[in-house]
C-alpha cells in the first residue's frame, strides 16, 4: 500500500448522509436516509426518479449509499459526484455496514432479465464513473453485463483515487465485454495523470476479457490480496483474457508504479499478467 501517495486532509463531514437502496421493496419518492424509506433506484441510473434522482440527490463528500444485502438491482449507474480526501463517496453493500442491512452480498446485475441486450460502442458498463474522484466500492457483487462493450463491469475513465474492496465481479461474457474492472487514463500524460487506485481482497472471474484492464497513462496502482482466474475465452489479440492487462499508450501514456501482492492468479486462455508500455512494477 506504500506505493500509493499520501492524501491530504482526514476527518468526517459533518453534512455526509448514508442512502439506502432496495431494489426490491424501495420507492424513489421516500427520503432515501433510513432503511425504511430506502429508494429503488441509486443517483445516476437513468431509471431514478423523484428524490433518488441525482439532479434531486446530488451525491457529495462523505456520502454513503448502501444497497441492501441479497437483493438484485437492475440497471445501470453512472456516477458524476467526487468525494474528497479523507471524505470519499463510498458504494456498499447493506450486509458489511455496522448493523446489518441483508445476510448476503448486494448484487449489481446488468442483464435486466434479458440476455439479447446489446449497447455496441456505448462504452459503459455496470457501473460507471467518468472525471470523478474520491470514490469507493465495498463488497458488492457486479455480474452478466450482456451488451457489447469495450469496457468492463466497473469502468473508470479520467478518474483519481478510488477503491475496490472485497468486490465480486463475473460472469461478463459477451463477446467483447472486455474485463471486470477497466480502468482508462490519459493517452497523452501530465501533472494530471490519474493516479491512487486500490483493488484489494476481491474475486474478479469469468469475463470474456480480462480481469483487470489499466488502459493508458495512469500511475499508482495496488492490486493485492485478489483472487483473478477463468477470464476468457481468448478472442484473439488484446481481447485475450488475461488476469491483468496493463498496457499505455505508444510510450506517451505510460502505466506506471503498479503494486502485485499476494494474488492467486490462475487459469486463463492467455497470461495471468500481460503488460506493454509499463513502467515501476
């Protein structure tokens, strides 16, 4: 964890509020902020309405939503909201918050109940986030993004500091649903490199890609305590599955400081860990 710069600033917000979600039993218009009240939807799915809208809601530092443990919510999220140091914005499931809201991990699952579903060239994914800071992912399980895509469950583009933990990410199979988690940088870098990623403790499997993609300049990358295997089949190319892909951009977007520790990797079409254009591993 060294490896990742030092943040500045510490200490909770006093205006941060905990939102809750139950796809199954909530309802957009209640208030969001206790269990019984819980919307259906999170900000930033399309499908929001009323005060779980994020136009209503906008998400701020220290913010927590909670999806309530063992439900299966349908849709999709595009995250638009920063946090701040020491404040991050974090996205958990209900069964690992202080008093238990569910037994079971909170399931994030893109097929909707139709698995002919295809967005080609959308470039999103289950989760999403696009120029966004601060964020973090806490035990929740993503599965069966149906669409073509050239992204993964969770896809990161431009963004700074942010953590996955204890996350379950399979069962991505369409053909070029490229990874579990797709982390894009700049093509071209600067002082403004994205930086301060963690994936920690978590099972990313099964997707038709690769398990981990870092895609340009980025630096500052832990990946420990994983369990990544059965990523493909190979497609050929850089649609291989790999258990981690890392790879810049022509020598002008370089992947840089990544951290391996601890993770079984195994059982893949192509390599465990394939890289180009990387620097400091």
């Amino acid at each position: 964890m060294e490896i990742c710069k030092p943040l500045a600033g510490g200490g909770g917000t006093p205006s941060a509020v905990s939102y809750y979600v139950d796809f199954a039993e909530g309802n957009d218009d209640n208030t969001g902020d206790t269990w019984t009240a819980a919307w259906k939807h999170c900000p930033g799915d399309d499908s929001a309405t009323g005060n779980a809208s994020g136009d209503t809601t906008p998400l701020t530092a220290g913010d927590t939503v909670a999806f309530k443990g063992g439900v299966e919510y349908n849709g999709r999220i595009d995250l638009t909201w920063s946090g701040t140091a020491g404040n991050t914005i974090t996205f958990i499931s209900g069964h690992l918050l202080n008093v238990q809201w569910g037994t079971e991990r909170a399931i994030i699952d893109g097929a909707w109940g139709d698995d002919t579903v295809t967005l080609a060239g959308d470039n999103r994914g289950v989760m999403n986030a696009v120029d966004c800071s601060y964020l973090s992912f806490k035990g929740l399980e993503a599965r069966d993004a149906p669409w073509t895509s050239y992204t993964g469950c969770f896809f990161l583009r431009r963004c700074d500091t942010v953590t996955f933990d204890n996350v379950y990410i399979h069962g991505n199979n369409k053909d070029t649903c490229w990874s579990g988690i797709n982390i894009e940088g700049l093509w071209d870098e600067g002082e403004d490199t994205p930086s301060n990623y963690r994936i920690v403790n978590s099972e990313i499997f099964e997707n038709a890609g690769h398990g981990i993609f870092l895609r340009y300049g980025l630096r500052y990358v832990l990946i420990e305590n994983n369990k990544i295997h059965d990523c493909g089949p190979d497609y050929g190319g850089l649609y291989a599955g790999d258990g981690l892909f890392a790879w810049g951009h022509l020598g002008t977007g370089w992947v840089r400081d990544v951290t391996l520790r601890n993770n079984d990797m195994y059982d893949f079409p192509s390599k465990g860990f394939m890289y180009g254009l990387v620097q400091k591993i």
